[in-house]
C-alpha cells in the first residue's frame, strides 16, 4: 500500500518478524569443532563461488508466442529478484547469504511470501538449522513432502519455499561439500595446528634430557623444567634462549622437524585437494605455484563452464518453477545476466558488444545503455554488413563474359 506517495510494505505472516537468523552471534556452521571456514582455502572457494552469484543481475523476462524475451519491469517479482528480496537484503547479500548455506550446509533455503493473490511479495532467507523436512500423508493416502520452520505456525508447501540443494542423493536433502571432503579438512586443519604450534614453540622440537648417575629427585626436576621453560619458552620472551647442560646431561631430540613432516608440502597439496571438492581451480584459489598468464586465462573460462553455470542453472530453475505460477509458465522467466561477468574485462566486453553489433543482435543504443551512456538519436536500428549475402544470392548463375560484352555494345551503340 501507498502513503504520502511511499510504498509501504508489511509481511502476511507475523512470524516472519520474529524470526531471527541465527540463535547465536555465531552461524552454525562456525561452531563446529573444526572450523572448516577458518581454513583459507575453504574460505576463498566458498566466497568465490557466492560472490559469483551474488554479482549477476537476476531479470525477468517476458515471452511472446516468437520465443522473444523483453524485461517485464511491470511484473511483481521483477525488483524483488533484482534490487530487493527483502527489506533487509540486497540482491547480492541475500544471494551470497543462500550459495553460502548451500556449500557449507547442503541446503538453502528461502521462504517465499505471498499476498491474497499469490502475487510475490518478498523472499526470507531461512538458515538451514531453522528448517528442516517433514512428511504428511493427504487423503488420497499419499506422503507429501513439507517443510516445518521455527518459528512458524504452519507447515509450508514447497511451493512456497525455494529450496537450493548442493550434491545430491535422493533428490530431496542436499549434503554438504565439507561432509564429503571431511577427512582432507581434518587433515588440512591439523596442518594449520601443527604449524601454528611449531611457531609459537619458538620453532623448537620436543625432546629429552638424560641425566647420568644418581637418580634426581622431584624438587631438582622441577627446577630443571622451570629452567628450562624460563629459558626457551616463547610466551617468556625467550623463544631462542640458550640453556647450559650440566656434564652429565644430554639432550635428545624427539619429535620430528617440519622438513621430514613435509609439513610445507603437505600444507600445498590440502590447497589443491580441498579445490577439487569445490570444484575450483586452485589457480582461483591464488595458489600461482604452477600457472601462467595462459593458464589463468583458460581457468577463467574453465570455472564459468564447470562450476558457474551448473550452479547458475539450478537457481534459475527452483527460482522459475516456485516463483511464477504454472499459468505463468512459458509466459514469464527469470535469468541471471552473465554478461555481467565482464564489466571489469574492457577488452572481452567489447569484442562481445563488437560481435553482437555486426550481428544486427544489438542496437547501438542498447549497448551504450549497457555502458551507461547517453541515448544517440538514430540509433534504434540494428546494422549490419553490406559485404555480407545470402546463401541464395551467392548461388546464383553468373552471368557469361559473353553476355556481358553484347550488353557494353549496345549501350555503346544506344
């Protein structure tokens, strides 16, 4: 509704004010003992993958009976999908907020709700710990699936819940990238541990002082310890102090020396171990240790193809089948502009524009309103080039080099 010319809006359901996003200051997924997003290489694949999604505008299109599509601003869910899911997100927030519940969770989950005429009204990101999957049975005795929300009074139809499954199994719960890759994130976070732990030992190893001759006694060990502690113990100021052995000691190192661990060796090989499960070059991960200009160039085009798009086409499709209402099908559809991908690219953005412009495919002004420029008069039409026929007219018969000295004759005659 309207008031003093500003559009108020107000949700249908009140529990959707109560709802809060996390029950803690800390998400679910950062209080497991492991801490998988504490990892670097954890971290930057699960923000590039959701940063990806988040930068590309999400449009709605209408479309005629030729197959053409033309953005239908005037369509209810065209800002709601674009600007604004809901008042306290942005189209990027809210959509790096639900690819991250996805590769941390399995699942994301986004409530869709409506007003009396099931027109759109806002989408409410719901965290994956607040909903979970239940089954009823209707009269016909058949089990329908639903989802049941804290906070919420009803259960909810999947038709009003957009649910965004990372890999799969039965079609129904998506399972989380970290459970698969469980053990290289053990072994990755033990890594960190080990190597945190060697630095602030002062990068000193453990080991054992043999005393010869008469046994000591508990006072004179722990004085020994107290020594030694005050005298290599980093956190006493002396991570490389230097201690003084009596005649009858000897000291033994026991504990094995990051060189022989691999340590370093060990710590690249998780990078690229954990990049797979992503399904992320490790070149994207910022690990440069074996890449090339050409190398970054072609992983660029790699990752649109093999991770983007697959996680772009499964959006589209929950979003377009739950969003529009079957009668809308084929009617309306939303799609994520990717050639959004290359406004930081000039050279790639404009050998596309160039291509689509000799192509008739785009009109000079609509490329410069893609460049936020100005509108040009006359440029509504497409172009194209004049050296450029159809393959019936390139067929044609030739005409002879007879023929063609009998008509010069008799224009000179004429």
């Amino acid at each position: 509704m309207r008031f003093l010319g500003y559009e108020i809006r107000k949700a249908t359901k009140t529990e959707i004010n109560n709802f809060t996003a996390w029950n803690s200051n800390t998400p679910t997924f950062l209080s497991s003992r492991s801490k998988p997003m504490l990892l670097s290489t954890v971290y930057r694949c699960v923000d590039l993958i959701s940063d990806s999604i988040g930068v590309l505008p999400l449009k709605t299109y209408k479309i005629d009976k030729d197959g053409f599509k033309t953005e239908d601003r005037n369509h209810p869910a065209y800002y709601i999908l674009d600007l604004e899911p809901n008042e306290n997100m942005t189209r990027y927030v809210f959509m790096k907020t639900l690819m991250t519940s996805v590769l941390l969770t399995g699942n994301g989950y986004a409530y869709i709700d409506r007003d009396k005429n099931n027109s759109i009204l806002q989408l409410v990101y719901i965290p994956t710990p607040a909903c979970s999957i239940v089954w009823v049975t209707d009269n016909q005795g058949a089990k329908r699936k639903r989802y049941k929300v804290t906070g919420f009074g009803d259960l909810v139809e999947p038709k009003d819940m957009i649910h965004v499954l990372n890999f799969t199994y039965d079609g129904i719960i998506g399972v989380s990238t970290l459970e698969h890759a469980r053990q290289t994130i053990d072994i990755a976070t033990l890594s960190e541990e080990h190597a945190k732990g060697f630095l602030k030992s002062g990068a000193a190893t453990s080991g054992v002082l043999t005393v010869e001759g008469s046994r000591m006694s508990k006072e004179q060990k722990d004085q020994v310890y107290k020594t030694w502690s005050d005298r290599t113990d980093p956190v006493t100021g002396h991570p490389n102090g230097i201690t003084i052995l009596e005649g009858n000691m000897k000291y033994q190192p026991i504990s094995i020396s990051p060189k022989d661990s691999q340590l370093l060796e060990s710590r690249q090989f998780n990078v690229v171990d954990i990049c797979r499960f992503f399904s992320v070059s490790p070149v994207k991960a910022f690990d440069l240790s074996k890449s090339s200009y050409s190398t970054v160039e072609a992983t660029q085009l790699q990752y649109l193809t093999d991770t983007a798009l697959a996680v772009i086409t499964k959006i589209e499709q929950e979003i377009n089948r739950k969003i529009f209402m079957p009668a809308e099908w084929g009617k309306e559809v939303a799609e994520f502009n990717t050639s959004a991908i290359l406004r930081t690219d000039k050279a790639a953005q404009a050998s596309y524009w160039r291509n689509m412009f000799q192509t008739a495919s785009a009109t000079p002004n609509e490329i410069r309103r893609e460049m936020n420029l100005p509108k040009i008069e006359n440029g509504d039409k497409p172009f194209i080039q004049v050296n450029m026929q159809t393959l019936d007219n390139a067929i044609k018969e030739k005409v002879s080099d007879t023929q063609m000295v009998n008509k010069k004759d008799d224009k000179t005659t004429e």
